[in-house]
C-alpha cells in the first residue's frame, strides 16, 4: 500500500530542501520518507506548480486516450522521464504517466490506457 504524505509535510520538506539547510538524502532520514526520489518529486511539483503541486488528490481528473497517447508519445520522442514529461504536460503526478506506460506495456497497448483514468 502506498503512503500517503500531508500536504503540510511536503510543504515543510520542500521549503526546508529550498532554504538549504538539508539535502535531499538528510531531509528523507529526517523525516522518515523512504523514497528520496519522492521528495525529489515533490520538489519539482512545487517549483512547476507551486503549493497546487503537492496536493493530495482523488484521481478526479479523466483523460481522454488521445491525450495519453500524446504525453507517451512525447515521452518516447524526446527521451524524458515521467516526471519531466508530467511537469511538461500540467500533470501534477507523474505517477500518473508512468501508469499509462506500463498499461500500455503490460496492460495490452490501447486497451490497458482506456481503462485508466
């Protein structure tokens, strides 16, 4: 099961990484993230969306296999990461990418992006 973190936590994390007082690796001891491609994450939401990026969020938003298939395909042209590719979008998860990648590579291509949101 993935955890999920506070909003608050991510805010203090990310300023505490921003004033300089601790890098990533402290800052994830510190506070007990195990990930510290997370907080990594977290930075580059916050410095994209501002305090949006680290919310909490329901999977509310849908969106149409189309435009999947254009963020993967960016993706694969240009070499970037899901999360530069999230970022590159307005996709403020980019866990959300890497799941259409692997729906669409394990899932059964187009079949696997449409049953996600």
């Amino acid at each position: 099961m993935t955890r999920k973190y506070s909003e608050n936590l991510k805010k203090m994390v990310v300023k505490e990484y921003q004033e300089g007082k601790l890098g990533i690796r402290p800052l994830a001891n510190k506070y007990g993230i195990k990930s510290k491609s997370l907080i990594h994450r977290w930075i580059k939401s916050y410095e994209k969306f501002g305090e949006k990026g680290l919310v909490n969020r329901k999977n509310t938003e849908t969106y149409t296999v189309q435009f999947k298939l254009d963020v993967l395909s960016f993706m694969k042209r240009t070499g970037s990461s899901a999360m530069e590719t999230a970022l590159h979008f307005g996709i403020t998860n980019s866990t959300t990418v890497s799941r259409w990648m692997r729906a669409v590579t394990v899932g059964g291509g187009l079949e696997g992006l449409n049953k996600l949101k």
